[in-house]
C-alpha cells in the first residue's frame, strides 16, 4: 500500500497538470473579464459544438472548481497508474463521447460548464472494470471511488437534480457515466487483468491461459522416462568390485 502510495506522485503528474490549467482559466477570467463562461457547451446548436472541448475548463465559482478538482486529481491517478498508455485514449473518448451526449440530450437555451462529465466518465469506468476484470487492487480502488464520491450516482438523475434544486447538469453526468462505462466494456481485455492463482494438476485446461499450458507440457515432457530407458535400466548387469592392495598378485585369487 506505501509503494502504490509513493507510485502516485508521478502518475499524478499529469491530472495534476489539468487542474492546475482549470484553476488558472477560472481566475484569469475573473481578473481579465474575459466572460469565458459564454463558450461552454451549448446543446443542438452548431456554436455550441466547440463547448465539448472547453466545458472542462470551465467553471461557475470556486465551490464549483473545488469539487471537479479533487475528484478528476484522484481519479486520473488512478487511470494513469493501472492503465499507463492506454489513459490518453481513455480520457479522449470519455471527454468527446460524453460531451456529444450531452449536446444531443441537453435542454435547448441553456449553457453547460464545468469538468463534472469527464470525472464522471473517468469514475465510471474505474469502477466497471474493477468489476468486470475481477482484479483485486482495482477492484479495491473502485470501492474507494464509491466511499468517496458515492453521491455521484445521483447526479445522473434528473428527480434528484430538481429536488435538491440546484444549478446541475445531470446531463452531462449522464453523459460522462455512459461513455465510461462504454469505453470499461469495449476495452474488458486491454490493460490489468485478474491474475490466475492457485491452479492445480486437476484443473481444466480451458481454465488456464496459454502460457501457463506451455510450461505445464513442458515440465511434464522434461520429468517423463522413456519406456525403453526403463527396460534398459532393469536389464544391466550387476557388478560386485574388490579392492585390491597395491603390489598384490591379482591373480592369486584364481590360482
């Protein structure tokens, strides 16, 4: 637990770098007056298209930022760390899809911000894959995005949007929780897999991957005996030796 600890400092490095960019758009907004708010996503309207890549950026007001920061930092470690290479695609998609989503389904007239579609793709997904891949530390690292941010599952519902009435795109929730879990189905056997464990002489060999039923033959090859060797071996002479002194006759024994 210390080494994957100590391990996320540098796959942190690069969710760490986008919230750093969220942050310093917000406050460049604020002190310029650049009113950058009007470029988010707006749906069924070809203007609004350019939306899908600024929304993250983003952000209403500092209560707001803070609550897409913490959970984009945590789960894009995450991603980085179990899927390496296969993060960047990932994130893409999960970004693109999800903002697509929202511009069909998003009510007309209105203007969608904020980074909340993307972290709830990335959340999503970690917690689909940790359990259809059935593997341990990711499944593990799905029940702490649950702990966390367990209240996320309802803000993909409109009923709860409206009872807590507040300013809440549960579309694009919606959205990013879709894409997450489209891109943890189409990608189930890509990246960790649950590691086979525990197999014995009695098991199937359906059950066991190639390479482990490579080295199993291998072995079996390597410790089997010859039938014909086995005759040979039961067939050789017995010898009885004796020794004999030096500078003795070895043929008084004949004589």
């Amino acid at each position: 637990m210390v080494r994957l600890a100590w391990s996320m400092f540098d796959y942190a490095m690069y969710p760490l770098i986008m919230v750093l960019g969220m942050w310093l758009l917000y406050f460049l907004n604020i002190d310029l007056g650049w009113h950058a708010e009007e470029l988010g996503l707006k749906p069924l309207e070809l203007s609004g298209l350019v939306g899908i890549l600024l929304m993250p950026f983003l952000h209403e007001n500092m209560e707001h930022l803070f609550s897409n920061s913490v959970p984009l930092l945590v789960a894009g470690s995450f991603l980085f760390y179990y899927f390496k290479k296969l993060t960047w695609l990932i994130s893409l998609v999960v970004w693109l899809m999800g903002g697509m989503i929202l511009w069909c389904i998003g009510l007309p007239n209105t203007i969608h911000i904020g980074a909340s579609g993307l972290v709830y793709g990335l959340v999503f997904f970690l917690l689909l894959s940790g359990i259809i891949r059935g593997h341990r530390n990711l499944a593990a690292v799905a029940l702490l995005m649950v702990f966390l941010y367990g209240s996320l599952f309802w803000g993909i519902f409109p009923d709860y949007v409206l009872l807590i009435k507040e300013n809440i795109s549960w579309e694009g929730h919606l959205g990013g929780a879709i894409s997450g879990m489209l891109m943890a189905v189409l990608l189930r056997n890509k990246g960790p897999q649950k590691p086979i464990e525990n197999i014995s002489p009695d098991d199937d060999d359906d059950t066991m991957d190639e390479e482990n039923q490579y080295w199993m033959q291998e072995d079996d090859i390597a410790n089997a005996k010859d039938p014909a060797l086995e005759n040979t071996e039961s067939e050789k002479p017995s010898f009885t030796f004796r020794y004999v002194p030096k500078n003795a006759n070895p043929w008084e024994q004949y004589e």
